[in-house]
C-alpha cells in the first residue's frame, strides 16, 4: 500500500507501507519521519500527525489515553493523531497525511 506523507519542510513524499504495522513504524523508518521516542507506547507524542481529513473517517477513533496526550499539544488540530495508535489495514491505501512540528 501506499501513503502520501508531507514532511516538517513541506515535501510531499509518496511512501510504501505494509498491512499490519502502524503508521508509526512506518514513518520512523525515515530521515524526515517521526521521532517515536516511546516506542509506541502511546506516552510521548513523537509520533504526532496531522491525517487528511478526507481520510479521518478510515481510522478507528482516538482512545481516551490517546486524545488526554494530544490534549496536552499547543498544535493540536482536530484532524491530530498519534501514528502509534494506527494499525495499517488494506483501506488505508492512499492515506494521506503531514508530520506534526515537535513540541
């Protein structure tokens, strides 16, 4: 599957992920990706993105350990995610998103 990801500089980068893997271990396999610090623990917020609103509806919804750590951002947008809380299923072909700045 593919995935549309615009980085910090706003360079648009058209990148192969695998069904399975969240969107995190996807993104961190790259120079300009997320930093995950957590390892996908769900407890820093490295991995804070910004998902296509076209796309918000295709996701399963933020659990409340989720949206209490992106409450805490100032660049918080209500299309934010954490990348570690998204698993990669064959409907996301296509998705489309933008890193985050770190906090």
């Amino acid at each position: 599957m593919n995935i549309s990801v615009k980085d910090l500089d706003g360079q648009v980068h058209e990148i192969e992920a695998r069904e399975g893997e969240s969107l995190m271990e996807t993104l961190r396999q790259h120079e300009w990706g997320v930093a995950a610090i957590c390892g996908g623990l769900c407890s820093c917020g490295t991995c804070h993105v910004y998902i296509d609103e076209a796309w918000l509806d295709k996701l399963q919804q933020a659990d409340s350990d989720e949206q209490d750590l992106l409450d805490e951002f100032d660049s918080l947008q209500a299309n934010s995610r954490l990348s570690c809380q998204l698993p990669l299923l064959p409907v996301h072909d296509g998705l489309s998103l933008s890193i985050a700045p770190e906090e």
